[in-house]
C-alpha cells in the first residue's frame, strides 16, 4: 500500500516538473506558421577597423558575418522558445543573387521590405559591425637589453632571445548596431548598440612574431556576450515571446 502510494506521489511529481515544451509538441502545420525572421548580412563601418596592422582582418568580414549571423540564430532559437524561425542563410542567398543585391553599409527599408517579402518573413534584422578595434601596449627587448643580459650570463643565445623577447598586453574591443524592422509596415520596432572588450596577455620570444592573424575563436569571445545582450531584447520587440534575461 505504501509503495503503491510513493509511486502515486513520484508521478504526480514527475507531471507537474515536466517542462511545458515537453508536454505539447508542435505539428508541423503549427511550425509552418510561426513568424520567421532573416538576418541579412553584417558590414563594417568605413572606420571599424582601428588597430589592425598585421593579419588582413578587414578581408575576413565575409566570415566574421557568417559567425554573427550563426551567433544569433542559436540565441534566437533559444531565447524564442521555439516561437520563432531563423531563414536559413542559403535561402537568403538565392534572393541576393536574384534581386543582384549588393549591401553596403545601411540598407534602406524598401529593399529589406523587398527582400523580406520574397522571402516569406514577418521580421528582417539588419546589422553592422561599427567597431573591432585592436589596441597593444608592452615592451620589447631589442639590441641594448640583449647586450647586457649576454654580458651579465656570458651566454650570447641568452642575449639574443632576451633582444628579441616581446612582452604585450593587447586588447580587442567589438560593437555592433542591431535593427529589427516590421516587412509589412516597414517600421523599425527596435535599435539597439552594444560592445565588450576582450584583454589578453601574451610573451613572445626570439622571433616568434608579432602578427595578429585571423581567429574565429577570437572573433566569438568578442561579439557573443554581445548578442547574448541584445538578443532578449530583440525577441521582447517582436512581442511573440518573453526572453530570459533582462534588460
């Protein structure tokens, strides 16, 4: 009797923890009508380069907009609660190469209402990176530093890394500017700026260089406290579904 009545009081326990999306999944009539949002592709300010002077960064924007526009469809997705679809990106494409769209900058809302509504989508989002700057500080052996520690040991290999020995703190700073614009209407119901910065630490010895180049992980650690920020913000304007987190 007793366990009869525990296994009563476990499942009883078991149905109210259960999640509500656990209990109800949606058919597919139901997810071919939830609003769906694209996410065109990210430029960079004429002046958001500041810093760069190894590695080529202003030539990898095409990537670092993919990894953008991927960072927001999974917080999206997530802070969506299933309420809401992200376009896929190939589909997207298919209507730039159809419309020759070439962006550049700001998009006026006539050719996003265009393209939204080639597309089938309630809402387009529009983004810009206005900043990913490059700052260094530090310092560095060079030829004085390397006579005299090859004086003072007697080893001239100790002398010469010790000339060549880079000692840096480089910081990376990354902002975005985010709209989310209404096809039907064309009115913008949200705009949003927001940055973060990223310091790192790094020694760097007997020649091993300075040259900053392309990192993806980099690029993520900069801009994905961002749009974990802006994102909440961008589900509550829409008003389909509350977000995690707050303001």
């Amino acid at each position: 009797m007793r366990l009869s009545k525990l296994l009563a009081v476990t499942a009883s326990l078991l149905v109210l923890a259960m999640p509500a999306f656990a209990q109800k999944r949606l058919s597919k009539e139901e997810k071919a009508k939830l609003p769906r949002i694209a996410i065109l592709e990210f430029k960079a300010a004429p002046d958001a380069w500041h810093g760069w002077r190894f590695g080529g960064w202003g030539n990898q924007m095409g990537t670092i907009s993919n990894q953008l526009r991927d960072l927001f469809t999974t917080e999206i997705m997530e802070k969506g609660h299933g309420k809401i679809r992200v376009i896929e990106r190939e589909r997207l494409q298919e209507i730039r190469d159809e419309l020759n769209f070439q962006q550049s900058g700001e998009v006026d809302t006539s050719t996003v209402q265009k393209i939204g509504k080639l597309l089938g989508v309630k809402y387009v989002m529009t983004g810009k990176v206005t900043r990913f700057a490059y700052k260094e500080s530090g310092i560095s052996g060079g030829w004085g530093l390397g006579a005299l520690v090859g004086k003072v040991t007697g080893n001239g290999l100790a002398g010469a890394v010790a000339g060549d020995m880079h000692l840096k703190k480089a910081s990376f700073t990354g902002r975005l500017d985010i709209r989310l614009i209404e096809v039907e209407t064309g009115e913008i119901l949200g705009a949003w700026k927001d940055e973060d910065k990223l310091s790192d630490t790094s020694v760097k010895v007997a020649g091993t260089g300075t040259e900053v180049q392309y990192d993806e992980e980099l690029v993520n650690k900069v801009f994905e406290p961002i749009v974990q920020r802006i994102t909440p913000k961008l589900i509550r304007a829409t008003g389909i579904a509350n977000a995690d987190s707050d303001e």
